[in-house]
C-alpha cells in the first residue's frame, strides 16, 4: 500500500523548534500498556515522537534496533505468523484525491480510519509531496511469541522547514464561521465540539501571494494600528474608532495592542447595549473601545496564562487565558487572528465585544435573584467568603429551578449539615478560569472538592458530565467566570454512602431496601458497603428464603468507615452479620475472602463503598473440614492423614492447598497406595508439593503474569490467570477459592510434582508414573527423599513488657524431639535455699495462654503464663533451689564441674537460659562458696545456636514432669 504524504511548512510561531522528518510509528498494545516502535523511517535523519508516548529519544533508540531487523531487513512474510493489522488515525494532510483512493482501499482488515483533506483546493499547488513506501505487513515471529500483539498502526507526519514560506493554517467549523487561530503547536483534530472541521490555509498576517510563487513570499507594508483594522477585515471597529474620535489617537505615536472584536462580534452584541454604544459615540463608545486596548505591545507568545493586563478604560481587568489546545482568550473572548504587526502596536481580532467587569463572583450571586438558593447553600457552607476574593474561579451555578428539581429529603439533608453543604458548592467550582471557547472536546478538571468533572461541548452547547445543562455561559467577573447550569452537582462526598451504588450495582442497592437494610444504615453512623455487580446475583441467589439472603447482604455491610488505603494483609473486618472477613492484598488486586475489588471505590458522607467481582462468602470450616464433607478428596484425605499432616490443616493458619480430586488417583491399587504411604519422605515431599504459606485468591493473582510461589516441600509453583482460568503448572483448576477459615483450596484433578525432584526407587518411581504424566520424572538410583520435620507452621511471636523493659519471646512448635522456649533480655537472679519462704513481685495478674504442641505428630496441650499488672505474693516454703544465668559452652562446663563437686541432693539441669557470661561465673562461685551439695548433671540436648538458654537446678524430690514421652 502507498501514500503521498503531503508536508506543508508554518512559519508563522517563529520560536517554534523546526521539524524536519517523517516517520511511521507503530503502537504495540500489552494488555492496557502501550509503548511505541519505529515500524519504518523516511530517508530522514532521526525519528521525533510526535505524541509522547516515550519522551525521551533515548528510550528510543533501544528498541529501534530490533524493529528494523525484524520488519525491514527481511521479507515479513518468512516464517512468520500475519496478524490482523490496521492503519489507525492518519494524521496527515492529503491530496483530496489521494486521500479517497488511499481511503477506500481495504486489505487483509485494513483499514484507514480518517483522512483529512485539503478544502481550499487553491493551495494545493504550493505543497510539496512526499512519496513514501509504507509496508503494512506485521507479523509475529514464532521464535518470540511473548511480544504482544500489534494492534494499531498510526502514521504521524512531521513538517519540514524552507518550504512555501508564510503560509498559516486555520480551522473553521463546517457550516459556520466560526475559526480557530492556533500556535502551530498541534495537529488538529478533525472534528470541534462533535462538529466537522476543515483546515484553511492563509498567508501569515503581514505577508502576501505573488503570481507564479509559492506560499507568501511577499512583505505587505505595515501601517499603524487605524490602518490594521482594515487589514485583518475588523472594519466595523474600524468605523467606530473614527466615530468616536479614537482614530487619531491610535493613528499617532504610541504603543498599543488593540483586541478588535471582528464585525460578526459587533453584530452579535445585545441590541440594547449596542443602542446605548451608537446613542453616545464620544462618551460610551469611546470608553468601550479603550476597554479593548492596553497601552503596550503584546504578542500572542507574552499573553501568558493567568496573566491580568489594565485596559485603557478605567484600569479593567484583562483576563488573559493561554489554553494547552493553543486557545487564547481576553475576558473568555477567544482571538482569532492575531499578531497582526502595526507601527504604532499589534492588533488582535477577538469573537465578542468587551464589556467592563467590576463584581466578584460573590457580588453576582448576591445580586442576582435566580441564585437565591445558592446563595443559601453558600452562605451555610461559608464558601462565599472565597468567592469574593481575588483568584481566578469557574462557578458552575444552578439556578433556583436546578435545586427545585432536587428531592426535598436530599435537600434539606444535605443543607442541614455543613460538612456536605461545604462539599456541595466547592464541586461547583474550578481553580481555574475555564472559557466556553476553550473547550474543544471533552476534558477533565478537578474541582476544589477535590473530585472531578468533565467538561464537554456539543456545537455550541456546554455538557457537564455528558449532560447538557448549561443555560448561560461566559459572565466574566473581576475574579473569574460564571455558567448558569439548570442541575445541582452533587459530590460523591455529599451523599449518603448507599446512594454511591450506581447501575453496575443496582440490584445490590434494591435489595438492601427491600430486605429492610437501609433503614439500619443511619445518616449519622459510619457503614462501609462491599457492593457486588450485577452479575454477581444469580437467580438461585435471587430465589434464596429472604432471611438467608438478608444474612448474604449483612456479610456486605461493615460498620466501620474503611477506604482502599486502611486496608492491609491479613486484617480482620467486622460485618453488620457479625461475620470477621478477611483482607488479603496482592500486587494488583485487594480481596475479601473469595471476592476481588475492581475499580470503583467511592467514599461518601457517611462511608466508603467497594465494588466485588462476585459474592463474598466467609468462611465457616477448616481445610481439614472442607476435605472431610467432599467425597471428591477422599484419597487425597487418606494420604494427608497417614502422613500425619492433619493437624495442620486443622490449626488456624495460612495456607493456600491445590487439592487433587479422586480421578487424579485414578488406576492407584490399594496395594500401590500402601508403598507410598509406607515412605513416610515421599508422601511428605508430594504432598507439601501442594501446600503454600499464605492465602492466595485466583481472582488476586495478575492476569497474562506467572506468579511462582515457593511450596512448604520447598519447590516452587507456578500460576497464572489465563481467560478468568487459574492454571497451576499450566494444568487448569477445575474450581477455584474454596474458602476455609484457615486458607483457600484450588482444586486440580492432576497429582502435582516438582520437576527437579528426582525418585530413586523403581517401584515407587512406576506408581508415580502411572499418577503424573504431564511431566517427566527423573530417575536417579538411591536417591532419597528429604526429610521434612513438621515445624515448618504455627510460629509465633509474642511481645510482653515485664517491669518496664520489653521481653521479646520467640516461641517454635510443635518439635519433633524437645520443646525450647526463647526469652530475650536480661535475667534477673535469685538464690533460694530449701525450706526458704519466697517473697516475690510479680508484675499483672498471671494471663493464661493454652496451645497445642507435637511430638511425633502426638498432641500436647501446653500452658503458658504471662504478667502484666503489679501484685505481691507470699509464696510457701520451696523444696527446690534455682539459679538462672546464661549461656556460653565454657560457663556450660564450669557449672557442670563445680555443681558435680558440690554433692548429691540435686539431680538434673533441665533448660537453659542465656544471660551475661560474667553473671553465671558469680552465681556459680556463690554456690560453691554456700556449699550447696549436687550430686548429678544431666545435660539436655544441644538447641540450635540463634536460641536463648536456660539453666535450672531440680530438688530429687520434685521431678519435672514430661507431659509425653517420646515414642
């Protein structure tokens, strides 16, 4: 396929950079993400991003590299796979016929989106064209089949200097009058406020045509600024600048820019005004012409935004307004041509006459009687205060009729608070001073709420929202503009939360009112809603007795007010059902229970609401329990119970468990069953192949993105969410989040297994076979299985504070051979002889703590104490002396050596406790010294070195009881 790109120059912003290339740009689309390529470059020295997409050229340049060895250096077609590839958005000026052929043409889906051509035919001949091949063929290359498809191709054309000097273009609305002058800056867009728009093109102000020459190559003369107005066609101001005897103080010396209003402005002036004008020549006309001049040169480049210049009338205020669409605008009178060079000054053409302003946005409410209920509104929330000061302000104000139309409960609600009164008006209104004129299409602004609008237009009509409501627009005030609108605004942030629910969640909303929900949720409390789709409610769940689906909706309701940004991993929600729900946050996704957040969160007066895929469900039963009442994991069970995992999916914890069905055991003779389960290692090893630390949600894991989550076994799995499918190890789940109060199951219905890990068993390497076919097991002869002690779960971390100072304790289990408790800190020390009555401060009634250890998978329950208050107890006479000191092997043997010298009364050191090496040498030394008979140590074993110690010496007659003894 072939263009001829036509390029065209614009001389007349002169502090524009020159451009000077042409280059064809591919969009590549990744999911939502778009990054930009060079498909192909023009014998043009170096490619421009014309929309900003990469800002940088360096970021460029490292992908041109490979774009141009893929698509332009061989044929696209080699070994390749063609995809369905369009020309999007040409953004091209064509030769009209060129454009229709190019336009018409349609291959392979092809598609040319919009062509703009040339309207005045006139200056076709003064524009050189560019013929350019541009291959369109894309392909993606089996080799490398992670790169995303291509899915646009947009053509952008860039001009180049030295060509058809002077030449200015315009673009006039089809069917109007009505231009718009611009800074060269920008491509035009090929429609203005949904109306068709076509380019002109003119000579730049103060150049001419000549015959037989390209562009304007000639100099007009300038004249002084009476003389320019007839030049730029405002001859009306023209005329009555020589009626009111203004002409012959802009013919003389001076400088002067002059916003002249063009003739279609005068004829559009109020007929009263413009009587009042013509009635009083010398006086009135005469002032109202020196309100459009200001008595210094001023370029379009120096009219800054939010500049305020001082006319020659009165010192009025000039608001100057410099749009990003290159828009200029005077008191919201957009200019039209401008830089019109005179002798004496510049001479701007405008679309409206300047009236003068004095009044502040807070002196028109006041005085104008369609805005009484504004005015109350206002006055209650005390936002009219800032309206009468200095700024730059857009009111976007309704009408008496607008707040007529409100319901009166919601009124009178929202006007007896202040908070949302405040919020009501302040979403009214914009920090900035936004013309009518200026809105070409539709744009977002933020209102000094802090929410945002959007501001569109349809012809000449203004739109709010999409909603055409704007009666008046354009009152220009000594401190910004005003749009009479015939609809209140009202602010997500003036609401009531339950009215935050829109269409997507209607069916949500109207049972909450039919089941009596809404009347529990009062103004004056905080709620928040977890607000299901639409979709999410089946007609089973429809049909649901009403008390059950009421219970389903108060599990939706929190009675705390909880934004997106409150939310954290692990955090427990209470419901208006009394359920706990659970938080689980992900990377790119925030669930509750089984259900995910899309985009939606609102916060109104009263509270926030979130929007869910589905229906949360809390969860009721353990994993444990959830494998007992489904018969489909019978033979999984079986497997986790012989191997002695059941406590841990019993305990409360977090753990997310991909759960074979029956059919992944398919074939498996009771006899096969019985050798894995007699290699305890290998059971273990496959089944805590399936198991993972945490809880995570399908819905929660990134779409199109591997995840690898490490298993308890020690190898890793991997997920990805493929069409809402979660696959694990690229096998599908047939069933996703099945919620237990202590994890998720996912349930497969094959026998997961760890590539890497090799069998070194032939019997057990054939059953293994026989179960997992989806990869291939490696055989190594003798290689074993690792063992797997189980504590590997249900480790806590417990902070007391104990006289003042903070005891960080470590507590492990369950152990497979001893239980060791860890204490940081200093230990205090206290000799205590037998028969010795013990006074001794304790700080805190003792707080019992009971919990389950295991030994050899053998429940234990074990009780803990901590202290938090202060009490004093008078304990009895003890049989027993103890000394606690701490750790080191060289202390360890010291002890030992002197507490076997000591003599016979005492039998064992039991546990251990780590303290200053200094201190147990004294205390040791004090017990040698006293006498202290010992007859006998017995050491306990060796715990692992990152653990404290502790040390206890036992009177013979008051043995420690082992609450299990090992098997």
């Amino acid at each position: 396929m072939y263009f001829y790109l036509c390029l065209f120059s614009c001389r007349r912003n002169r502090e524009e950079p020159r451009i000077r290339e042409v280059s064809l740009y591919i969009l590549r689309r990744s999911g939502q993400r778009w990054s930009v390529l060079r498909m192909l470059s023009s014998h043009f020295r170096s490619a421009v991003i014309r929309e900003g997409s990469l800002r940088r050229s360096s970021q460029l340049r490292a992908r041109f590299a490979w774009v141009e060895s893929r698509f332009r250096l061989r044929d696209p077609w080699e070994n390749g796979e063609v995809l369905d590839c369009r020309v999007g958005r040409l953004n091209v000026l064509l030769d009209r016929r060129v454009a229709c052929e190019a336009c018409s043409r349609r291959r392979n889906s092809w598609e040319v989106w919009s062509c703009i051509p040339f309207v005045n035919r006139e200056w076709v001949e003064d524009v050189v064209c560019c013929q350019i091949e541009v291959s369109l063929r894309c392909l993606l290359d089996r080799r490398n089949r992670e790169e995303p498809r291509i899915r646009e191709v947009s053509l952008y054309i860039l001009r180049r200097s030295g060509q058809r000097p002077n030449v200015c273009a315009l673009q006039q609305v089809m069917g109007t009058n009505k231009k718009y002058f611009s800074t060269c800056r920008n491509w035009y867009q090929g429609a203005i406020c949904g109306k068709k728009a076509m380019v002109l093109y003119e000579c730049c102000p103060g150049y001419m045509k000549m015959e037989g020459e390209r562009g304007c190559p000639a100099v007009a003369p300038i004249d002084h600024v009476f003389g320019t107005l007839g030049i730029v066609g405002a001859t009306s101001t023209q005329r009555y600048s020589e009626m009111s005897k203004l002409k012959e103080e802009i013919e003389g010396p001076g400088s002067y820019t002059f916003f002249a209003p063009s003739n279609e402005a005068w004829n559009l002036l109020d007929r009263e005004i413009y009587n009042g004008l013509i009635e009083n020549v010398n006086i009135e006309l005469y002032n109202a012409l020196h309100n459009h001049m200001v008595n210094k040169r001023m370029l379009t480049k120096d009219l800054r935004n939010g500049m305020t210049l001082v006319s020659m009338y009165n010192n009025q205020k000039l608001h100057i307004n410099h749009y990003p669409n290159g828009v200029v605008t005077v008191n919201c009178a957009r200019i039209t041509h401008g830089n019109q060079i005179a002798t004496n000054g510049v001479v701007h053409v405008i679309d409206r006459v300047l009236t003068p302003v004095g009044n502040t946005i807070q002196d028109f409410i006041e005085s104008e009687d369609d805005l009484s209920s504004l005015r109350a509104a206002a006055f209650t929330s005390d936002v009219m205060e800032t309206l009468g000061k200095p700024g730059h302000y857009t009111l976007f104000a309704p009408t008496n009729e607008a707040f007529e139309k409100l319901p009166r409960g919601i009124l009178e609600r929202i006007m007896r608070d202040k908070v949302a009164s405040e919020a009501l008006i302040k979403f009214h209104i914009l920090n900035t001073l936004q013309c009518s004129e200026a809105i070409m299409g539709g744009a977002v602004f933020e209102t000094v709420e802090g929410n945002t609008i959007e501001i569109g237009c349809d012809g000449e009509s203004l739109s709010i929202n999409g909603v055409k409501m704007v009666n008046r627009k354009d009152i220009v005030t000594s401190n910004g503009v005003i749009h009479l609108i015939d609809q209140v605004l009202i602010p997500d942030s003036a609401k009531q939360v339950i009215d935050l629910a829109g269409p997507h969640q209607a069916t949500f909303k109207d049972l909450v009112a039919r089941l009596g929900l809404a009347a529990s949720l009062r103004p004056e409390e905080e709620y928040t809603l977890l607000a299901p789709l639409n979709g999410a409610f089946s007609d089973d769940t429809l049909n649901m007795d009403q008390r059950i689906l009421k219970l389903i909706l108060q599990n939706h309701i929190l009675k705390v007010k909880v934004g997106l940004n409150d939310l954290y991993n692990g955090q427990f929600l209470e419901t208006l059902g009394g359920k706990k729900l659970r938080v689980f946050i992900y990377r790119t996704a925030v669930c509750i229970e089984n259900s995910c957040m899309i985009r939606g969160s609102k916060e109104g007066r009263n509270g926030f609401i979130h929007i869910f895929r589905q229906i949360i469900k809390p969860a009721e039963r353990t994993l444990h329990e959830v494998l007992r009442s489904d018969k489909r994991f019978s033979t999984f069970l079986s497997l986790v119970e012989a191997a002695g995992l059941e406590e841990v999916l019993s305990q409360p914890g977090d753990w997310t468990f991909f759960i074979p069905t029956n059919d992944a055991f398919r074939g498996l003779t009771e006899q096969e069953k019985e050798i894995l389960i007699r290699d305890q290692n290998a059971l273990r090893n496959i089944l805590l192949y399936h198991l993972i630390q945490g809880v995570f949600i399908a819905n929660g894991i990134e779409p199109g993105v591997t995840s690898i989550l490490k298993t308890i076994q020690g190898g890793k799995l991997y997920l990805k969410m493929i069409n809402d499918t979660l696959l694990v190890n690229e096998l599908k789940s047939t069933e996703s989040d099945l919620m237990a109060t202590n994890g998720v199951i996912h349930v497969v219905d094959k026998l997961l297994y760890p590539a890497d890990m090799p069998v070194g068993n032939d019997q057990l390497l054939a059953i293994l076979r026989k179960l997992i076919k989806y990869i291939q097991i490696k055989f190594i002869h003798g290689s074993t299985f690792k063992e797997i002690p189980l504590t590997f779960y249900n480790i806590k971390k417990i902070t007391t504070v104990v006289g003042g100072s903070t005891i960080r304790k470590e507590i492990e289990v369950p152990s497979i051979t001893k239980f060791t408790k860890v204490i940081e800190g200093e230990p205090e020390f206290k000799l205590v002889r037998e028969g010795e009555t013990i006074t001794k401060v304790i700080h805190g009634e003792p707080k019992i703590k009971k919990y389950t250890k295991i030994i050899d998978g053998h429940p234990v329950e074990v009780t803990e104490k901590e202290v938090t208050e202060e009490r004093i107890i008078q304990g009895p006479e003890l049989k027993y002396t103890r000394i606690t000191a701490g750790g080191g092997t060289d202390n360890e043997e010291t002890l030992k050596k002197l507490l076997e010298e000591a003599g016979s009364e005492y039998t064992k050191v039991t546990k251990k406790f780590e303290g200053e090496p200094q201190i147990i040498e004294t205390e040791i030394k004090k017990i040698h010294l006293e006498d202290i008979p010992v007859r006998k140590v017995q050491s306990s074993r060796k715990a692992q070195e990152s653990l404290r110690r502790r040390t206890r010496l036992v009177h013979p007659g008051t043995r420690r009881q082992n609450p299990q003894k090992k098997n």
